[in-house]
C-alpha cells in the first residue's frame, strides 16, 4: 500500500502501538501528494467511525513533516493471505468463523455509511490470540464526504471486486458481500473464484463467467455461492449471511468423500440467475439498449487496456508488485494471489485529488469554433453546423468536427451524430446516429498509458473470444501511425444482436499522460462500402488528443 507500518512505544501511556506512515514518493507532484493525504485522512476517520471488534482503534493522528501517521493499536499476527499460503485450505468451520467475525464488522461499517470496497485475505489480520481484524479503509466511501468523488475508474484487487462494480455500476452495501463470498472461496479452496492471469481477463470473468464451484466448502457451500450471485438484487442479504454461516458453524464436518459440491444453479434460495444482460445507461440524446455481455466486457476493459492496469499486469508498478492474481511459475499459488499486490492502479481523476470535490464529467461535447459551427446542443449531443454548409474546411461532405472535452479529444463525424452514451467505468464517450445503431465510434481515453499496445490487445484477445458470438479473429498487429511510440490494430468479426458485424480497435500511446483506443464498428457486410470506408479514413486523419 502507500504506508509503512512501524511498532513504537507510547512513552506517556507506556504501551506499545502501531503508526502507519504515509510513504511519499521523491518528487511526487502536488495533486498526487494532496490525493494521498486525503486517503489516509479518509482512512483514520472510517476506522474510528466504525465500533466493531473486528477493527483496530486509533488513538491518534498526527501530522509531521506535511504528512498524517496514524497511531493506532498494534495487532501481532499474520494476514489472513499468509495463513492461506502456508498453511493451505482452512476448514470450512474455520472458514465460517472468519467469515462471521468479518460480517460483523461489515455490518458495523455500513451501519456508519461506510463501504470498504477491498475486502480480501491480504486486508484481514489474524491475531495469535485467534482475533480476526479487517484492516485497510483506504479506499472506502464514506456517505456524505464531500471529498469522494467517483469518475468510473476500479481500486481493489480484480479477484475480489464485485461484478457491479467491474460494470460501472454504483455499489452499495452488497458489493461488500461479494467481496466476502469471494474471500471465504478462497480460505476453503486455497484460489479466489476468479483468476485469468491478469486484471482484464479477471474483471471480464467476474462480469460473465460462471463460477467453478468449490470442491472443499462443505456446509459452506451455499453461503459462498449466494454470497458470489452476480446480481446484486439477488444475492444474499448480511442477515441472511450471518444464519447461514451460523448454519455452516453448527454443521458436523465431512470427511473428504463426503464432501458434496453444489453449483449455483442448485442454490435453495430463490430460483437460478437468468442470462445476463447489461443495460447501458441512459445520456441525453440517446436511448437504452440492451447488450450482450460481452460488448459491455469491451467496454468496461477499455478504461484499462492502455493504462495503468495494463501497465501493473505487463510491466509491474514501480513498487515491486508485478503481478495481478497471478501463479508463479511452478503452478503453486503465489502472495499476489490472495491479492498482496494490493489494489488496481488508479488514475489521479479517479481519487479525490484535494479537499474540494472533483467535478463529474459534465456530458458536453461542442463543436470547434474555428469550423464555424452553430450553438452547443443540449449536453451530450454533438451540435449541428448550418445545414446548408455541407462541407466544412477540412471535413468530408456531411462531416462535422465534434470536440469532447471530458474525454479529451477531437474528431469530425458524420453531420447529426451524437455521443449516445459513455463507455463503462466513463472510460470514453460512444458515437453514433440518434438511433444508436450501426455504424458507431467509441473513443476511451486514460490519462496514465501502458508501452505495449499489441499486447494488451493480446491480452484480451482470448476472453472477447470465449464470450462473444461466433467471433472471429482476423489481425492483432502493431501499425505505424503519427510517429506515436506504441500503436496496435485489433481487428475482428462476431454477431451482435443478431446482427453480423466488423470491429476495428486502434489503442495507442500518445504521451505520458495520453493513451487512446478508437472503436469503430459497421455492419460486416458494409465494410468495404464508401460510408464505412470514409468514416474510418476520417476518424484516423481527423483525431487530435486535448491537454
């Protein structure tokens, strides 16, 4: 994480306690510094809002040298990941017991209109007096701040983190269920429900995959199972939580044959989840259209397949940690598995970056004054020039230039074009006519680039494969484009609503704090026509980023 946890010695009191010191890195510009501060502020302040066992309790804060340690009880004993990794598979009873001391303090957190947001082993402390303490409010959302913002962008382990809140949707108290359903997986069966190897393929498990169910839960079976229901409505409530592991706690234990395994669509309470289906959130101008899982997968991945997930899966994040749920090389589980590598990197836009909020993108897209073009449109819509001007200076007949200030970016699109909604996690801004169908263009924008743009490409390759509708794969390759440093097509054909139709996906590098993926797609058999045609040769040509 981002401190250092030291024993010292209460001289006044004399005791022994824990200060967490805020580690900040040589040269950190001001906003990132500010954004720390901020989070360590917000974590003391959840801790001692919380009353619960289960959490240690601050006795101070204070500040030295410009930054906040935080004084607080010392715990002595390992995490529960460690416990994990050496000592292998817990108990289901065991498992139970965790899980119920965690409940606990979930209960006393949402209660104070507190979301912990990264519940996983590495969070959870187990004392040598057995204790079980859940650690890490740092990124928690506490109601009511005015310093927490949200604009989309995921911290937490990809493991653990709910499939609402992989599709962008606001969590709530449930999003912590999962989290638990996921961890008390992984104490019974030594892995976490969802691990592809790296955080994008992990996320879009999360979202679509089923879960393999677990071989050695015993009476813990159906808790986990309705704890992991992808559908937050539809998942179990804490109180239920809590009388099933109770349950689990009062079962005898099986030996190993007698271990039964039941899937989730054997779960006794309440009938089997239907397919999925996403619904993309309503912008003005557009309407909502109902997708199948996996374009919503596309979507969401967007935000991170040329930033700074990327950058920890493939490069490794400065810190030491270099990889995401991963296993090492000889099969056998690893730290990072049980999530030591801690949280998903996050853009600075996505942390409060001072005390004053964050202003949520605004939904204005406007068109650029030196074309010529009319008034602004309502938010949302791209603004329509003089229509007896069909050919603007340096657009194609019936093209207009369409600037997206929160997504940074300027590009011409056909004339009457509007954004038509925003990506997942409002990772970029989807464009297409008023009717919201074929052709389209989605544009994603990060402000913290990965250097390989074929292989994050690569890296997602195989889930839009396993989850998309006769897909085929025509070219992954890396292009030659504007003298950008990494540039890569993605190029590929799969139906969509019943409707056969033809992908290109251009992510590239611009600069430090510039990275992009311009989607267009067009119906497969229209492809090679002059409309489509056009409208990727202008979309190449016309595309500049914004500071």
């Amino acid at each position: 994480g981002m401190g250092t946890v030291w024993e010292a010695r209460d001289e006044i009191l004399a005791r022994t306690v824990a200060v967490k010191e805020l580690r900040l890195p040589a040269g950190v510009e001001e906003a990132e510094r500010r954004r720390m501060i901020t989070r360590t502020m917000r974590e003391a302040k959840a801790i001692a809002t919380i009353r619960s066992r289960g959490v240690v309790t601050v006795f101070d804060v204070v500040d030295e040298g410009g930054r906040p340690w935080i004084v607080m009880e010392l715990i002595e004993g390992r995490s529960l990941a460690d416990v994990i990794r050496r000592d292998g598979p817990m108990a289901p009873r065991r498992a139970a017991e965790i899980g119920l001391e965690i409940l606990d303090v979930l209960r006393a957190a949402h209660a104070a209109g507190i979301l912990h947001r990264d519940v996983k082993p590495s969070n959870v402390l187990v004392s040598e007096d057995d204790r079980v303490v859940l650690t890490d409010f740092g990124i928690a959302k506490v109601e009511g701040d005015p310093s927490i913002t949200s604009t989309g962008m995921l911290v937490g382990a990809p493991s653990y983190i709910s499939p609402e809140r992989a599709r962008g949707e606001v969590p709530g108290p449930p999003a912590d269920l999962w989290s638990l359903g996921a961890l008390l997986y992984c104490c019974v069966e030594g892995r976490p429900p969802y691990d592809e190897g790296g955080a994008i393929a992990t996320l879009a498990a999360v979202m679509h995959d089923p879960v393999v169910p677990p071989s050695q839960a015993g009476p813990m079976t159906e808790v986990i199972n309705g704890l992991l229901v992808k559908d937050p409505a539809r998942r179990i409530d804490e109180p239920t939580a809590r009388e099933m592991l109770q349950e689990a706690l009062r079962a005898p234990e099986r030996s190993d044959d007698q271990t039964v395994v039941v899937g989730l669509a054997t779960l006794g309470r309440g009938p089997a989840e239907p397919p999925a289906t996403v619904v993309a959130p309503a912008v003005a101008g557009g309407e909502r259209r109902r997708r199948t899982l996996i374009a919503a997968a596309v979507v969401v991945v967007l935000l991170a397949v040329l930033g700074t997930t990327l950058f920890l899966t493939l490069g490794g994040d400065g810190d030491g940690n270099t990889e995401v749920d991963g296993r090492g090389p000889t099969g056998e589980p690893t730290q990072e598995q049980f999530d030591e590598s801690s949280e998903e990197p996050v853009d600075e836009r996505s942390e409060e970056a001072a005390e004053e909020p964050t202003q949520e993108p605004t939904g204005e897209v406007t068109a650029d004054p030196e074309e010529g073009e009319g008034d602004e449109g309502p938010p949302g819509t791209a603004p329509e020039a003089d229509p007896e001007d069909d050919s603007l200076p340096g657009h194609p007949a019936g093209y207009a230039e369409v600037v997206d200030q929160d997504f940074r970016f300027r590009i011409s699109l056909p004339r009457g074009w509007e954004r038509v909604d925003i990506a997942g996690q409002n990772s970029g801004g989807i464009y297409s006519a008023r009717d919201g169908g074929l052709p389209k263009v989605q544009v994603d924008f990060t402000a913290s680039p990965g250097e390989d743009a074929e292989a994050s490409w690569r890296e997602l390759e195989p889930t839009v494969r396993r989850n998309s509708t006769n897909y085929e794969l025509l070219s992954i390759e890396t292009v030659s484009w504007r003298d950008y440093p990494s540039v890569a097509d993605w190029q590929f054909e799969r139906t969509e609503d019943g409707e056969r139709v033809r992908v290109l996906n251009r992510g590239f590098r611009v600069d430090d704090d510039h990275g992009y993926a311009i989607m267009i797609t067009c119906a497969a058999d229209a492809w090679d026509e002059s409309d489509c045609e056009t409208l990727r040769e202008t979309a190449f040509q016309t595309f500049q980023p914004l500071d």
